[in-house]
C-alpha cells in the first residue's frame, strides 16, 4: 500500500538516489549524456537537505520511498516529482496529486509543476498547469 508522507532529513539520500534513477531511466530520449552526468552529479548537500525537510513529500511503499515531490506553498508550484522507475508505468505516479493537498491546505488555488518534455503527458493526466 502507497502512503504519503513529509518528507523528513532522513529520507534526503533516499531522494537524491531515487532522483538520480529516475533521471537516467526516463529522461535519455530527451537529454545528451554529458547533460544527464551533469544533472545527476554530486552527492546530498546541506541545502538539499533543509530543502527536503521544508518542502518535500514521499511516496512510500513497503517502507520504500518510491516517489517524491516537492510543494513551493508561496509560489504554488510543484517541482521534483520523481517515481521510482520500476513503479514507473506501473501505478506508482497514481498518488501524485495528493502531492498537491498541502497547496489547498495552504490557501491555494491552483498548483502548477514544471514541465519537462519527458513528463508533459503524465502531467496532463494529473490535471497539473505546465510553466
């Protein structure tokens, strides 16, 4: 069964790696190899970390983070959503939009998400706005 939590310090490797799959599992149609080493290059900083812990929310199964998204509550935008790829396809995106109940909760009236081309189908289907 899928839960969705906030994201707490210590799921902020768990989403770096999970980040880092994802991107090279979805994203190499779209992207050149030197831009996915770039984009996935480095290791958890403390940024990150402090980004995690106020703006991020886990998908998890079996007690596996398999997804994650990130809620900018000031601006409405969500970023980051990244899915475990082997859930990938396979219903592991379906709670997304609960990733999206915190802007309600925070007066908002509609979340919006970047879009990269490798997502824009996927978030269509979940009613998001592109930027």
């Amino acid at each position: 069964m899928n839960t969705i939590r906030k994201a707490s310090q210590n799921d902020a490797q768990a989403i770096f790696n999970l980040r880092n799959r994802a991107i090279l599992a979805k994203c190499s149609a779209h992207y050149t190899e030197e831009q996915l080493s770039l984009w996935t290059q480095g290791s958890v900083f403390e940024r990150f970390i402090t980004d995690v812990v106020d703006t991020f929310y886990v998908s998890e199964m079996d007690g596996q983070v398999i997804g994650s998204g990130k809620l900018n509550t000031q601006t409405g935008l969500v970023d980051a959503i990244f899915v475990e790829p082997y859930y990938s396809g396979r219903g592991g995106e379906k709670d997304a939009p609960v990733f999206i109940a915190p802007s309600e909760r925070a007066g908002l009236a509609i979340a919006n998400a970047r879009i990269h081309a490798q997502c824009s189908a996927f978030l269509s289907r979940m009613r998001l706005c592109g930027r």
